[in-house]
C-alpha cells in the first residue's frame, strides 16, 4: 500500500519548509526511521524521517522547493508495488493536496484553518471574542484612562505604542511615552561600541594562500538569519548588571543535594527567570505577525544558544514558565549533547519564541546577541564575576552578572524592556522567587 | 480580642444578643434541641428554652412567614433557614413580603427580622445545595442582604442586623465556619450594615470580593504580591445596600479590577459592581474589569468535577495577573 | 348593644356597599388603577366580625380589604383616597386597592399574594404568645381559594404545633376567582381541611351580620378561654366579579339574582324593622348619611394632592440608607440641577 510522505510541521509556528536535498533517492529502500530528506526551515535544517517501510518510489517536490507544510513530497510503496499516477493522484486529493509543485495550496487551507480558528474561539470566554477585531473609531486602541491622561498631556496617541492586549495603549504607554519625550537625546549616548583589540601582526616567513571554504548548510543558514535579524530587524539595547550572590549561593546549596548528573548551572536559573519574567511581559515574547500584527505567543519556549561544530544551534525549553529548574537542566543538558553530537531532533531546535546566549563560561564580561528571527528579543548573558562593589558606604566584594538584552524596537520599547529587565533582577536577585 | 472560629463568632453574636434584648428569639429548623444543623445554636436550648429557641417543622413558609408576622408585632426574630437553597420554597415572603411591607404601607410597618442562611458550595452535596445564589436576593429593594467574609465582620454584622429595623439575609458561606480570626469581645461591637471594607491595601489591581471570596482574595493577593504586584481587597459585606465607595475610590488609584464571586457569572454580583465601575469611574479604567465566578453548570456531586466548576485562588490570581497585563 | 349600635352597624355596612358602588364607577372612569375587588355581598362578614372583636385582636386579611379597612375603623375618606393613589391615603397611595392597613387599628392589612399572609398571621398570633398579650386573638380572613395553596397548610399546621390563637375565617364566596370551590378544592367543605391538623372548626352562614355576630363571638371566646386556633368557614357570596373587567362567564346571572335576595344588607334591614330596633324611615336617614360620607370620601380623596416625588423613595428601610438608583429620568433630571 502505497504512502504518501509529506511535509513535517516542526514547529508550532512554522508554515512552510525548503526541501534542501533528496537522501533517499527514487528505487531507494526506505526503513521505518531512515531519513530521507533534509528539511530547511526559518528555524535550521532538519532530516525527515520515514515513518513508512518500502521503496522510495516517487519524489512529488525537487530539491530547492519551498513547500507548505503537509504539502505531500513523496510516495512510498510496497516493495514491487507500481502505484498508477491515477492513483497517486487520489492519494494526494486524497490528502487534501494537489501533486507536483502545488505551490500554495493557501486557497484551499486557510477556510480549513480559518473554521477551526473560530471553533476554539467558541471555546474561550465570549468577552474576548466580543471585543471587535479591528481598532476602534480613531485608529488606536486605548483604554478610558489612557485618553484622558492623553487629553489631559497633549499627547497624541498615534505617536503611542500599546502594550495592553492587541496593543491597546494604557495608562503605562503614555508614561512611558512622556517619560521618553523627557529624556529624549539620551538614546545617542549609548551603542557605544567596544573597541576590539587589534592583534599584533608578525611574520613567520610564510604567508599562507587565502583559503575559500565551503559553507556548511549550518553556516549558511546562520548567515542568511542573522544577516535578516541584523539588518531588518531594528535592535536596541539595555544592559543591566545583577546581584548574583543569593544566586550561587543557592545553587550551590541545591547541587549538594542533587547528584552529579542533575546539577544545575546558572544558566538553568537564567532560563526560569527569564521565562516567568516573560509572562509578566508578552510582549517580549512575541513576533512580527504582518505590518500591522504583533503575535504574542501563549508559550514560553527558551531557545538555549549552543555552540556546535561549525556554528550554533538554539535548543529549545518549551514552557520553561511551568517546568522545575532541575527538569529544564535536564532538557539544556540533554539536547546540547545531541547537538553537538549531530544527533539533534526536530522538537529539540523548533518553537522558540524567546533566546538566551549564554558566554559567561568564556569569562565574557558584557556582550549583545543579534536576535534569533522571528522572535522579538534576546538575552546576552556574561560571566558571574566577584569584584568590588560598595554597599552602604562599604567596599566589599560582591557577586555580580552582567546581562544585555536586545530587542526588536517594531515590537517594544525601551522603557518595557528596562522593566522587564528589572523584574527579571527580582528574580535573579531573590532566587526564592523561581519556586514559588 | 479573641481568636475564634467563625461560627463561634456567628454564635457568640447570637447569643449576646439574646442576652442583651429579650426580643430577640432564634426560629428555625433544628435550632433547638439539635443545636443547629451547622452546630451555631448549641446550647442555646438549655440556656434559653424552647420560647426563645423555637424548632419549627420543615417548612420555610412557614419560617419566614411567621418571622415576618412576630416581627409585625415587634420582636426581633431570628429565623434560620438550614441553606438558602430552601429559601426558594420561601421566596414569596422574602421577597414579596419582606422586601415590601414597610414600603407598600407607607412605613406603618416595621421587620425588625433577620433570616440567616448558609450559601456556596464544595461539600459535595449536589447541585440543589451547593448553590451560591446571593446575587438574586440583593435584587430586591427593601430587602438587606449582608455577608461577612471574615469571623470579626461576622460578629459586628450579625449583631448589627439583628438590632436593625429592617429585613436582613444573613448569608454564611457553610466552609468558611471554621476560619479563625481575631474577634472583638465587646458586647457592643457593630459593624455598619451596607458598608464596604478594605481588607488588605494595595495600588495595582483592586481586587472586589464578599463572604468566601474575600478569603481566596486575600490567598491571590498573597501570591501576587510575591510576583510583584500588591492588590487591594475590598469586601462588600453587604450586597444591599451595596456600598461602592471604597471600591470606586480604590479603583481610581489602581486602574483595574477583578470581581469574585462564588456564584454564577451572568447577572451576579461581578455583573453588578463591574457596571458601577464603568458608570462611576469610566475615564479611570486601564483594562476591562475582570470576573470570577462559578462556572456555569449545576453544581455536580464528584469532588473533582464540583472543585473545577467552582472559582478558586488561581483563578483570581490569573485575572489578576490579566488585568494589570503581567 | 344598644340602638345606636345597631345603627351605626347598619350604616358601616351602606357605607361599604356605596364605596364600593362608587369605588367601580371611578374605575370606569379611569380614576383607580390596576386591580380592584369589590367586596359588595360580603358585608355582613366584616361588619359582623368588626363588630365583635376586641382592640388588642388583630385583623388582616387578603386583597379584597376595603370593607375589611373601613370596619376596622379606617375614615372612608382614606380608604379612597388611597384607591385613588393620593398622599392621604392610608398607605400614601403607594398600596393601592389591595395594600390597605392601619397598625393603630391593629389592621395589619391587605395582602396581595393569595394566602401568603396565613403564615404571617401565625407569626402574629406568634408574637402576642411571646409577649404574653394573653387576650389576644388574631383574626386571619382568606378567599375559599386561598385553601388550595401550601402557605395555607403552612400556616395552620404552625398555628396547631405551636397553639395559637388564631381564628381562621374562610370568607366562602364559593369561587377562586372563576373556578367554583368544587372544581378547586379536594373537599367540598373547606372547614373539613382543619380536620387534618386537629383543629376545631365550623361552618356558619354569613349573610346575616347578627348571626356573624353571634357566632364569631362565641369562638373568640373560646380561643381566648383554651388557646389555639379555631377554623371558621363563613358562607357568603360576592355580587361582583372576582374583579372590575371580571366577565363572569362562570355563573349564572340567575344564580347572582338569587343571592341577591338575600342581601346583607336587606336582610339586617327587615331584622332591624321587625325587632322594632329602628323604623324604615330612620334606616333611610341612614343610607343618606352613608350617601353623604361616600360622596365626602370622593370629594376629598379627589381633592387630596399626589404624593410628591420624594414619597418615591420613602420608606424603602427604615433606617437611612442611600438611594442606591433613582431611575434614568431622576437621575438625570438631578444631574442638570
């Protein structure tokens, strides 16, 4: 019985995929497991599996293709079996698709989606689905309070950005709205770039030849995004150094109750604190939807930047909000490995909807990270460091971390982001927070 | 001061007040030689005899309808109606008799009359008894319809609805018996009918609650703050009169608001205070006005099921947290 | 009882039928609003009773209580002007037809709800017991209908568990509205019902007030003598409809011609005659005094002012407590002020 193999949905937000190449070629003989193509999405280049045994018998998509996802790209039969192209045919119709290059088979999706959309919508409480799609008379969403406090300051709220449920502009936006008016030109004084050291030439004697090397898929995938993020995507940046004293030294009064395999690092704790952080703010855990969307995502899902060979791969927490530190260490620990090992899987590296790179283990002091597209910032965190702090009038030596948060200005501003960076000191700074 | 249950608090005001006014007698099913269904009236039997602690068959009508007519003649009865569940089988004369007598004779008619009864649900007793119904008596002019969410509030208010001239409903919420709090022993200690309270202060949400709810608000509240956010608790007491001072006067410094109630969300008690917040302090509102309430089914006698359809801490943490947009 | 007695008896009960005769012209006339029940036929029950009963036994009664008002002592004046709505009425026109009391009277009132005030009775009655007002009766009058409800039960089975002294006064005017007793009721003697709660009872004809009288005053006696409640079923009958607009489709005009015969009001006219109490020619300096007294009550009730916008909101408690929505056009009309 011939099976139609089609285009994996590797993540919550993904919609289509870039068929890089073929493993399995046609006549191949296809065990339930083996990979037989390699998938590009937005996100990385993952391996689809077969969840079928037989023969490769037909590739529906060539390499190169952008394919929705369930688009079916391939036809695996019985060994011997010769499926007629009539029969592949209702296979595919079968499966509500068209062959070959049925690019955007949207037309015929999105009422499907559209249907279901309202079906939960039924679901969930009528006074949100009460409230109208579009944005009232005027052109802005804004709550009693917000007007008046414009009308009362002038301010016109066009100028505003919303940070209340679809945008809507509170009282928060305006203050931070004038506060912004206030002390406006101080945003110059920043991006003060740290000057790199030049390395001391000398001469060996022997210069070697420029070398051309190809880019790895990794490479070239990490190239294109961050050339995307870097150049499309607005950053700016906060820094903010932490206390981190209560920090390690509950860290290290946990480790001596766990065994060496479960110990927790900083970066574990990072990865909660940021995760509840983000939901008291969704708006930092969001993404462009359209140029007049913003999509904040129900799931706190931290992607964990991990050096690989060649390059990095961002593996995911999913729900880091809910999940004990001891259990997000787990995940970190166990999916590095497989990255670094090669052995990734799909749900490993898909769904993020939030980033932290971590260099502190470089002894990095402060640094800024290039968001990880779609998603509207990331976390650049350095290395814990003892150094000299003066507390009530006293020199003494305090435990401190340096953390730098970029974030995509189409979606936030800076006075959410400084806010969001104080409640995550709340967190960082009283630890006790993280498990209550 | 003294620590004390709540049905201590709701006895030890009975009793006071019999002590204090000899026209004052308690009227009920039970109350007497049973010593309550709920245990409140214990003792009161032997202390004061079966004149004052009158077990009475099961019959509401009668109950109600007798109080109202021994009220007429000046005293002040107190009549117990074992829940409010049963008072739909008196209705008419709360809400038809009660309610109106003092109006519709141009005053010539005084009900000095308490009616107590215990409301809510979360002791598996089915859907007939487990009913929050309090919003439907606070419909009523003529009718005072007071609830206290903490043992203290309990004393004051009984006291003082026993010595008012109208018709109180007394609602207990039946789990809340056993809360202990601090509890003035005067023997004059009254708290005004038809006044709010703020029972915890804060300046990021208000978070509007009465009876039950006023302790898992203050349980929200606690868990709130750990996240940074300080809410502010106003209990209502009364749901008529109902005050809405402090609930209007909090609202304008933090912005937004969450309403608990044990019962049903449609027409209840949310549906009430939230429209006065829009009416009186519209150009203060930050976010819409949250509500949480019972989810809307009868109430089901499985533990699990009957909990879930109930409101709960969480939830009026998590519209907390949706209301101040954390 | 002296000759006056019997005089100012015969005249209550003129008056109550011409206020009544007047009460369904202004309705006509759109002068009385909403609901209205004649009383006109059953006269002799309330005058009788009226006359009978000590100051200290309290009276209430259901909605068909205009007699029942004026017998208990309330000016006719009154008593219309609240028909009409007006400040001077006895409930300041916020009662209407059927909300008719006075407390200095001990006349606890019209009660609108069919038998619901059978169990506030007994709570009255409840109330003298407490307060050891021992001669106390309270007299608690309801339609035949008002039988077949549960506050009936209610009431009478408290007022035997607790031994109160009640008189019951089933005022039979042999219809519920349009439905005959014998299509309503499981029994056709409504007295038969206290039978299940052990209670004494009777039944009495009611047409004529002195054997009202005699009757009534025999059982209140004896509730004063042993205690507890006593059911009375008086016979009687109404004239009119159950209300004004009543097409009384239910009976015969024959049947009302017959009962008319033996009107009350004719009937005490002929004892009064024959015992040689008073002469044809006083009794008729009586019906045109009670004529005078009605067309005074009109005129006065007609002149008495409406009850001002403030009445609104009086009384809704006793003690202060805000007015928690004064409707839109109040409201408003406050805002502008």
């Amino acid at each position: 019985m011939a099976e139609l193999v089609t285009m994996p949905k590797l993540g919550f937000d993904m919609a289509e995929g870039t068929l890089v190449r073929w493993v399995k070629a046609e006549g191949d003989t296809v065990e339930k497991g083996d990979v037989i193509a390699e998938i590009e999405t937005d996100k990385a280049t993952v391996e689809v599996e077969s969840s079928f045994a037989g023969v490769m018998f037909k590739h529906l998509a060539e390499e190169g293709e952008d394919l929705p996802v369930n688009t079916p790209i391939a036809v695996v039969a019985d060994e011997g079996e010769k499926p007629s192209e009539d029969e592949i045919e209702s296979l595919v119709s079968a499966a509500g698709g068209k062959t070959k290059k049925a690019k955007a088979p949207k037309a015929e999706k999105e009422p499907e989606s559209e249907e279901k959309k309202s079906e939960v919508e039924a679901d969930a409480a009528p006074a949100e689905k009460d409230e109208p799609d579009v944005a009232p008379a005027g052109g802005v969403r804004s709550s009693p309070l917000a007007r008046r406090i414009a009308s009362d300051k002038d301010v016109d709220l066009s100028d505003v950005q919303g940070s209340g449920p679809r945008g809507r502009i509170v009282k928060k936006d305006i203050e931070a709205y004038l506060d912004s008016m206030r002390s406006e030109g101080r945003e110059e004084e920043a991006e003060a770039v740290g000057r790199a050291l030049q390395p001391i030439a000398f001469s060996t004697g022997e210069i070697p030849e420029d070398q051309v090397v190809a880019m790895s898929r990794l490479r070239q995938a990490i190239s294109r995004r961050m050339q995307d993020s870097n150049q499309n995507f607005p950053h700016f940046y906060l820094t903010r150094e932490y206390k981190t004293g209560a920090l390690m030294q509950m860290r290290k009064d946990i480790n001596a109750l766990l065994p060496e395999a479960d110990k927790v690092s900083v970066n574990d704790f990072i990865i909660k604190a940021v995760a509840l952080a983000l939901r008291q703010y969704p708006n930092l855990n969001a993404r462009i939807e359209d140029d007049s969307h913003i999509r904040r995502f129900g799931q706190v899902n931290i992607g964990v930047a991990v050096a690989v060979e060649g390059g990095l791969m961002t593996v995911v927490v999913e729900n880091a909000d809910q999940k004990p530190i001891r259990l997000i260490g787990r995940e970190v620990r166990e999916m590095a490995e497989r990255a670094r090992e090669g052995k990734v899987r799909n749900e490993d590296i898909m769904g993020s909807t939030f980033s932290i790179s971590n260099l502190g283990m470089f002894g990095i002091d402060e640094f800024a990270a290039i968001i990880n597209p779609p998603e509207a910032a990331i976390l650049a965190v350095s290395a814990v460091q003892d150094k000299p702090v003066v507390e009530d009038g006293e020199l003494k030596v305090g435990s401190r971390m340096k953390a730098t948060l970029s974030a995509d200005h189409r979606v936030t501003d800076g006075a959410e982001a400084a806010e969001f960076m104080q409640v995550l000191a709340n967190y960082l700074e009283e630890p006790m927070r993280l498990f209550l | 001061m003294a620590r004390m249950t709540m049905r201590e608090a709701i006895s030890r005001a009975l009793w006071e007040e019999m002590e204090r006014d000899e026209s004052v007698f308690i009227m009920g099913e039970e109350v007497g030689v049973w010593g309550g269904t709920y245990a409140v009236t214990k003792g009161f039997y032997d202390h004061f005899g079966p004149d004052r602690v009158k077990d009475t068959p099961i019959a509401e009508t009668a109950i109600v309808g007798g109080a109202i007519g021994a009220a007429l003649t000046g005293l002040r009865p107190v009549a117990e109606l074992m829940t409010i569940n049963f008072a739909f089988v008196a209705m008419d004369h709360i809400v038809n008799e009660a309610a109106k007598l003092h109006y519709m004779f141009a005053g010539q008619f005084k009900l000095p009359l308490v009616i107590r009864a215990t409301s809510g649900g979360g002791r598996q007793l089915g859907a007939t008894h487990s009913q929050t119904p309090d919003a439907i008596f606070a419909h009523f002019p003529g009718l005072k319809v007071v609830s206290p969410g903490t043992p203290a509030d309990a004393k004051g208010l009984l006291k003082s609805a026993i010595r008012s001239d109208d018709p109180v409903l007394f609602i207990e919420n039946a789990t809340l018996y056993q809360v202990k709090g601090e509890v003035p022993e005067d023997k004059d200690y009254l708290e005004p009918l038809g006044k709010s309270k703020v029972q915890r202060e804060g300046d990021d949400v208000t978070i509007v609650a009465y009876s039950k709810m006023v302790q898992a608000a203050l349980q929200a509240a606690d868990m709130l703050a750990e996240d940074g956010i300080e809410a502010e608790v106003v209990d209502l007491r009364s749901l008529r009169p109902l005050d809405m001072d402090p609930v209007i006067a909090s609202f304008k410094r933090t912005n937004r608001a969450v309403v608990a109630e044990e019962g049903w969300r449609s027409f209840g008690v949310g549906s009430e205070v939230s429209a006065r917040i829009y009416e009186l302090a519209f150009d203060y509102v930050d976010a819409p006005v949250k509500r949480v309430a019972q989810a809307e089914v009868p109430l089901p006698y499985n533990a699990d099921l009957e909990q879930l359809a109930l409101p709960q801490v969480e939830d009026i943490y998590l519209a907390a947290k949706e209301v101040v947009y954390g | 009882m002296d000759k006056k007695d019997y005089l100012s008896l015969y005249q209550e009960m003129v008056v109550i039928r011409r206020i009544e005769e007047r009460s369904a012209e202004l309705y006509q006339r759109g002068k009385i609003g909403g609901f209205l029940h004649l009383y006109i036929g059953q006269e002799a029950v309330c005058a009788g009773i009226g006359s009978v009963r000590q100051a200290q036994d309290r009276i209430i009664t259901a909605y068909r209580d205009h007699g029942w008002a004026i017998s208990a002592g309330i000016d006719p004046k009154i008593v219309m002007a609240e028909l009409l709505g007006k400040q001077d009425g006895c409930s300041r026109g916020k009662g209407g037809s059927m909300h008719m009391a006075d407390v200095d009277l001990n006349f606890w009132g019209g009660h609108a709800i069919v038998g619901a005030h059978i169990p506030i009775a007994a709570g009255l009655a409840l109330g003298d017991v407490y307060q050891k007002n021992d001669e106390a009766v309270t007299i608690c009058m309801f339609g035949d209908g008002a039988t077949n409800i549960g506050f009936f039960h209610e009431g009478l089975n408290l007022s035997k568990v607790w031994n109160l002294p009640v008189l019951w006064v089933c005022e039979n005017n042999q219809y519920g509205m349009g439905t005959s007793v014998g299509r309503a009721s499981a029994v056709s003697e409504i007295r038969q019902k206290a039978e299940g709660y052990g209670m004494r009872n009777e039944r009495i004809e009611g047409m004529d007030v002195m054997n009202v009288r005699k009757d009534v005053s025999r059982v209140l006696d004896t509730i004063r003598k042993e205690g507890g409640p006593y059911l009375l079923e008086i016979m009687t009958y109404r004239y009119r409809g159950h209300s004004m607009g009543d097409p009384e489709r239910y009976r015969a005009k024959e049947e009302v011609k017959k009962w008319e015969e033996e009107d009350p009001i004719g009937i005490f006219r002929r004892y009064l005659v024959a015992e040689k109490i008073a002469t044809e020619a006083e009794l008729d300096t009586q019906d045109d005094e009670a004529e005078k007294i009605t067309e005074e009550a009109v005129q006065f009730a007609e002149a008495s002012p409406n009850p001002g916008k403030d009445e609104l909101f009086e009384h809704i408690y006793v003690e202060p407590t805000p007015i928690e929505y004064r409707g839109y056009k109040l409201e408003k009309e406050s805002e502008e002020n």
